[in-house]
C-alpha cells in the first residue's frame, strides 16, 4: 500500500513451551464506538466525498475485526445543520442507528465574516438533531469543522478560518449541553497546516480545494476524529527476551503466538493477530508534516538478546524489514514495514476494497441515486437495500484473521 518505510490490553505472558493465553482482543472500553454498533455519519458534501468517513470506518474494522460494526453515509453536498435536523427521521432512523456522528459548520458559516444569524441557525439546527437522537437512543459525535486550506500566504487562521474557529466551539456547546462527546479537528487540522506554513508561506499540503481536501487532508481529518473518540493505537505487540530467567520469554498483546523456535541468532514463530494497521495510501504526502501513520498504528516487535548484527524480518516468507540486534531489543513499530508489503498489506487491500465497493454501492445506488434521485420508490428502495447485508459480510470476511509466519534472520555480511 505504502512505499516502504522503515495498548490497550493488559499483557500477557507466557513462557515457551507453555501453553498459550487465551487470545487478548484490542481494548474498547474506552472508544466510542462498541461491539455491535450501526453508525451513521451525517454532514455535507465532505463527508459526501466518502474519504475521511472511509478512513474513519476502515480503521476502526480492521482494528476491531470481530466487532460486526455497520456504517452508512449519509452526507449531502451543500446541507447544512438545519437541513440535517429537517431530514433525520428519513436518512438516520430508516438505518437505526446507535451511533451519530455530525460533521456541519462549512457551509453553515456563509463563507463570509462571523454572521450572528447565521450562527444561531447552526446552533438551532444541531440542536435540533440533539433532541432527536436523544428521543432515539442515539450516541452523538458532534465533530467540529475542518478549517479550509487558504491559497493565501502566511498563517492560516485568518478570513472564513476565523468564522469556522467560532462556529465549532458552538459544537462544543451543543456536545457538553447534550452529553455527546465534542471531537475538534479544527484546531489539529489547523495546526498542522501552520506548520507547514512555517517553511513555506504559501505551501498547501491537504490536497482537494480550498474546502474539499483531498486524500491527506481528509486522512488528517479521521485520525483528528478517531483520537477524539479514544481510538487505541496498538495493533498488536510481541516482545520476546532471549536470556530472561535463563530461558526465552514471550509477551503477548493483542495477539497470539505459536510454533516458537528462539535462537540468537534465528527467531521464527507464528503471530495471529487481533487486528490489523491501516493508512490510506494516497494520503501519504501529509506524513512529511504529520506523523499519522505511526501515531495511528502502533505493530510492534522487540527481541532482546539477539546476537549483534542485521537482522531482515519476513512475514509469510516476505521480507518487510531490516533492522539490528540493538533495535529490535529497543522495540520498533513495523506498521509502515507491513503496511508496504507481504500477506498484511494484502489482507489490508482487501478489506479497503469491501469497504469501498459497499460504500460506493450504497451512495450510487440508493442514497444518491434513488433517495436523492427525486424519483424515490420505496418498492426499488427495499430491493437494492436487500444488498447491503451481503456487502457488510464481505466486509466482515475480508476482516479474518489468519496467523502467518514470522521469521527474524541474521543478515549475512
């Protein structure tokens, strides 16, 4: 996926030879979103590009494989609070959802200086949407907007960036008023464009327009949304001491290890594990300015006691990586190194690729083109909606994970 670049759960241990723990799943007692869930993402023609809401729902899968979670997207070009309140009984509850997340404010603002009335029609419209999800049950992400990326020089927070800056403490208003949980990429978002700024005045770095981001601007925006809704950033850990108490010991987080043979100078053993790394990768260019890829996957790897030297990593005969003794007993993430190539990049393709086809089904065939089409039929509406379960399993069946082997060999000067 990516070119190549070099914890929730208590551990568990095990000695080798042992047999095995029970097999630790990725913690979601603190993320936002549960087992089970059906979320609805709900805002205006950004989330209508079916970017950051592909991000949002690809990483949070393939880090909870087994979670049987269902996303739909229901965001219009041009909409605003006050229309997404006016449209919530037919394009959030028709999905029952038990999770919402609200993304309005771009448009909202007028694209002009701070406009009292317009604020406040905002803030009627979001609340609008409070009260509704709350009479249904529904948990509420309120996400405040994303600034826009101004073709002016110099720093970012100036123009409509100023109207927005107010616009989304207003969401911050409605989250505590409404005991939802208030997510602001603004500020993130904002803050990483300023840096780039600092080493070049008129630098753009997010891609898109001014107000559409492209692919590194929309990454931006669902790793600011997943860290707002306590995303854990652990994809799995093994850690294995050659020497410890005279014998090899192997720790466990979040995945499984078997079929140990351990040697100073050849590791090799087999790793299921629990869930998956992700990074989009057309997004890449945002990682010169913001290190998402490491910060949002954390796929670790320690060995100590290793003879000196190079050591390659393979995985499923794959070689992902190379690194010395002195490394590896430090630990290294190797999400980018998997990520790149070999079976994980693969099974990461895969499940991408479900997503996106169910997504893009969903949009064309039955959000857009038929509920949006003016030439709605409830009867068509119910046929093409016969679909979506089969494009969740697909999902769903992308999303097994199987063990592969992994072998930590000295290299040969």
């Amino acid at each position: 996926m990516l070119k190549r670049r070099a914890g929730l759960l208590g551990m568990c241990f095990l000695v080798v030879g042992v047999a095995l723990a029970a097999p630790a799943t990725a913690s979601a007692q603190k993320f936002f979103i549960k087992k089970g869930d059906s979320v609805v993402m709900m805002g205006d023609s950004i989330t209508e590009q079916h970017l950051y809401s592909n991000y949002v729902e690809m990483w949070t899968v393939s880090r909870f494989p087994s979670s049987e979670l269902t996303f739909r997207n229901v965001g219009i070009g041009g909409d605003r609070s006050v229309g997404g309140n006016g449209r919530f009984f037919r394009d959030v509850l028709t999905y029952k959802p038990t999770v919402l997340t609200v993304d309005f404010g771009m448009n909202d603002g007028g694209y002009k200086a701070f406009d009292e009335k317009l604020y406040d029609a905002y803030m009627k419209g979001l609340q609008g949407i409070a009260d509704q999800a709350k009479k249904a049950d529904i948990r509420v992400a309120w996400i405040t907007p994303q600034p826009t990326e101004r073709r002016d020089p110099g720093d970012q927070l100036q123009a409509y960036n100023l109207t927005l800056e107010k616009f989304s403490a207003g969401v911050g208003e409605i989250a505590k008023k409404n005991k939802g949980l208030f997510i602001d990429q603004f500020h993130p978002y904002l803050e990483v464009m300023n840096k780039a700024r600092k080493t070049d005045p008129k630098i753009l770095v997010t891609g898109g327009d001014a107000v559409h981001p492209g692919e590194p601007g929309q990454a931006l925006m669902a790793a600011a949304i997943l860290k707002g809704m306590h995303f854990p950033r652990e994809v799995s850990t093994v850690s294995i001491d050659l020497d410890a108490g005279g014998k090899p010991v192997v720790k466990e987080s979040n995945c499984q290890v078997s079929k140990a043979e351990l040697k100073k100078d050849k590791v090799r053993f087999h790793r299921l594990d629990h869930a998956l790394p992700f990074f989009p990768a057309k997004a890449e260019g945002i990682l010169k300015w913001s290190p998402l890829l490491e910060e949002m996957n954390d796929y670790g790897l320690q060995i100590k006691g290793l003879n000196a030297g190079k050591y390659e990593i393979k995985i499923g005969g794959k070689k992902v990586a190379e690194h010395s003794a002195e490394e590896l007993a430090k630990g290294v993430n190797l999400a980018a190194a998997v990520l790149a190539t070999g079976p994980i990049a693969d099974q990461v393709n895969k499940v991408w690729k479900a997503v996106v086809d169910k997504n893009r089904y969903f949009h064309d065939q039955i959000f857009r083109g038929l509920i949006l089409s003016g030439k709605f039929n409830q009867k068509v509406f119910e046929e093409r909606m016969v679909k979506m379960p089969d494009l969740d399993t697909a999902v769903r069946t992308a999303l097994a994970m199987q063990p592969h082997l992994v072998e930590i060999v000295a290299v040969k000067e």
